[in-house]
C-alpha cells in the first residue's frame, strides 16, 4: 500500500495470485495504517513528491474496493486520543 510513483499502489496476494486494487486517493508513503471491521484507515505519512509531512487520513473499504477520504482532514479538528488513560 501507498507508492511512489506507481498507480499499482494496492495489491492483496492470496498465496496463488496478486490483485491490483484501488489506488490511493493520493501517492504517499511513511504512514501508519490498521485494519479494523474490513477498514483499513490510513494515518499522516509523507508525499510521495515533495516529501512534505502529510496530516491527512483516508480509509479503505475491503468489501466494495473503495477509497474515502476522511471528513475530519478537511475541518481541520482531527484528534486523536487513546481508548484508556495509560496508568
């Protein structure tokens, strides 16, 4: 997932084949990313041109084969806290 300068940016390999799916909304690399009810979110990373830090966030829908950029990148009040205080 992401790349830098391939549109073939999102491959799933099944043990026999290689699939091209969707691409990125936009090339990028360096970023964090998790797996969560056939999610993928993807989180900050860098450009993949001008290798600016980025604070945007899209997420992936497994099932549909779908890329979406998350609404809260663009009000600018994205926030992120952990579930449970750390003790």
């Amino acid at each position: 997932m992401g790349g830098n300068g391939t549109k073939y940016s999102n491959l799933m390999f099944d043990l026999k084949n290689i699939k091209v799916l969707s691409s990125m909304p936009s090339e990028k690399t360096f970023f964090a990313h998790t797996y969560f009810d056939n999610m993928i979110y993807t989180f900050g990373g860098y450009d993949a041109y001008d290798k600016c830090q980025l604070t945007t966030c899209e997420y992936y829908d497994v099932k549909k084969d779908e890329w979406f950029n998350s609404e809260l990148a663009t009000t600018g009040k994205i926030e992120y806290r952990l579930a449970k205080p750390r003790s």
